[in-house]
C-alpha cells in the first residue's frame, strides 16, 4: 500500500466560506473522491483522523457533517483553481 499524500480538501458550504483541511487520511486523490463521495450519498458525516484545520502545527480528528456542502474540491495544492470538485 503506498504511502498517504498530504491533500487539500476544501469544502463549500451552503453559507459562509469555505472551509480548508489539509489530511493524510487517503493515499490518492481519488481514493479521496470516492470516500467523500459515499459518505455523501449515505448522508453521513466523514470523520478524517490526520487532519489539520487552518495549517494548524499539530494533526487532530475531525468530524465533517456534509448536510450542508455544496461542493467539495480535493487537491494537492490549496489554490482556486487546482483540484478535483464533486
């Protein structure tokens, strides 16, 4: 199994700004993809265990509730315009 990147996963709620977090949960992009993708077809939140909020120092678990998300775009870069949107 290779080794988890680093990815960007910006998520676009319904109001307010977006939110970025940067995880190490998934080895590939798409393996990100499809995660994100049956945890919202199940209407359920995604839990992340290696995450860091706002560039943060420090790893931590986070909870996601996907009720209210948009789009969601996954990346190796945290730019407008880089990344896969679902």
């Amino acid at each position: 199994m290779p080794d988890n990147v680093e990815l960007i996963v910006r998520f676009h709620p319904v109001g307010g700004e977006d939110v970025s977090i940067l995880t190490a949960d998934f080895a590939t992009v798409d393996d990100a993809l499809m995660t994100i993708s049956r945890a919202l077809d199940e209407h359920r939140s995604l839990i992340l265990s290696r995450a860091k909020y706002n560039r943060e120092a420090t790893e931590n678990a986070v909870v996601v509730n996907l009720s209210n998300v948009v789009s969601v775009r996954v990346g190796r870069q945290d730019t407008e315009t880089a990344g896969h949107y679902l």
